[in-house]
C-alpha cells in the first residue's frame, strides 16, 4: 500500500512539473512575442503618422509647388525608414539562413562599398574617411551579408554623431584573420548598455530602430567563423571592431 502510494505521489509530482514547465516555456514565449510586437509597433507607429500628416499637407488644394515637393521627400525618406526597419526583422526571424561564402578580394568589396557609402553620408554631413590601404587579401564571404553589417554599423554611428561627424575605417592584418574596425566621433557608448549592446532589443539612446541591428551584425560575423566586439576609442567615440579568418 505504501509503495503504491508513493508511485501515485511520485507520478503527480512528475505530471505537475512538466506541467509548470509548459507553462513557464509558454509564459517566456509570450513574454518574447509582446516585447517583439512591441518594438514593431513602436518603431512603424512614428513613419506611419509622419506620412499620414505629410500626405494630408500635400493633399491641401493651397498647398504650392515647393511644399508639395518638400511633403514628397519627407513621405520618401519615412517609406524608406519602414524598408529599413523590415529588412531588419526579416535578418532577425532568418537567423537559421545558410551563410554562403565565396572567395572575395576584400580590398575590392571595401572599395566597392566606400563608393556605396560616401554620398549617403555626405548627404547626412558625416565623412568617410580610411585610415591607411585596406589589405588586399582573399577571404570567403558572404559579401551581401557582409554588406549589411557594414550598413548597419555605419547607420549607428551616424545617428549617434552630430553635425560635422567623422567615421573613420581601419583595418589590421593578422597571421589568421582581418581585423576591421569602424570608429565614430560621437558620444561613445554609455556604461549601462557596454554589457548589453549585441542583445536583441537593446536600443543604446536611438531615437528609433529595432534594437535589432546589432544583434544582426553579430549573428552574420559568428556565421563567418568570426567574432564582433566594441569598446570607447582613446580619444573618445565609439569604435566597432569584426575579425574575419582568412581563407585558408
């Protein structure tokens, strides 16, 4: 009788475990999935009220030539911070993506991608600038994911930067791997978020954004085999620092 009670205990106490662990999974789910929809509505509600505004100013039938063209352009750069905004959720949900790599002379992607860069930057009043040649290697990359990291990257420090701002490329050559290092002229990166920067949602003082894109960086360097760190330069500033290995 004993034992037959025990066995009755033991299997109650096994079915309310498994039980409040469904619920605690489930319950962390949910926790998840509100702080995603969250970000998601937070971040499309700002764009999405701009360009309702906007498109009623155009709309007015006083509304002259030069307004209408000034609405147009503010409804543009609203649309394009929804595609932004898009592309980084869908890096996100598509973490489990096969990083293709192929053998890539880094120099050229480099100065391919400067030449991509330079104008949007300039148009924002931030300069571009390398510090030294990039070393002409090959190296296996995915060269559009790689591509993104560099978007990203430089997105941050643009925003973080005031007027007349610097980003600065740098890059080191080691035995096994490429070092590239991405500096700014802002403010630095705060104590409080030096723990937390590569998690998902940490948005470091943006004014928008998922808090996605650097969460995304790291995931794309860690799929090449590669490690993602960032640190306050010496002379202020924040300085964003990827190693590569090199093929071979």
């Amino acid at each position: 009788l004993a034992m037959s009670f025990m066995r009755i205990v033991s299997q109650r106490l096994r079915d309310f475990n498994q039980h409040h662990l469904r619920e605690v999974v489930q319950a962390e789910r949910l926790a998840v999935v509100g702080q995603f929809a969250r970000s998601i509505v937070h971040d499309l509600k700002n764009p999405l009220n701009i360009i309702s505004l906007t498109a009623d100013m155009y709309a007015r039938p006083e509304a002259t030539p030069s307004v209408r063209a000034s609405a147009q352009g503010r409804i543009q750069k609203q649309v394009e911070r929804i595609n932004d905004l898009v592309a980084d959720l869908l890096q996100f949900t598509q973490a489990g993506q096969r990083c293709v790599r192929l053998p890539v002379n880094y120099a050229a992607f480099v100065e391919q991608l400067e030449a991509e860069l330079r104008p949007e930057l300039e148009f924002k009043s931030v300069l571009l600038q390398l510090a030294g040649p990039v070393p002409v290697v090959t190296m296996d990359l995915d060269a559009k994911r790689l591509r993104r990291v560099f978007l990203n990257l430089a997105a941050n420090a643009t925003e973080a930067m005031h007027s007349d701002g610097v980003l600065t490329l740098r890059f080191h050559q080691e035995e096994h791997e490429l070092i590239t290092e991405i500096a700014d002229n802002g403010p630095g990166i705060a104590p409080e978020m030096a723990g937390k920067l590569f998690q998902p949602f940490a948005t470091h003082g943006k004014a928008h954004g998922t808090g996605l894109g650097l969460s995304i960086c790291k995931k794309i360097i860690e799929d090449h085999g590669g490690r993602i760190w960032a640190a306050n330069g010496p002379q202020g500033g924040a300085v964003f620092s990827f190693a590569l290995p090199l093929a071979g």
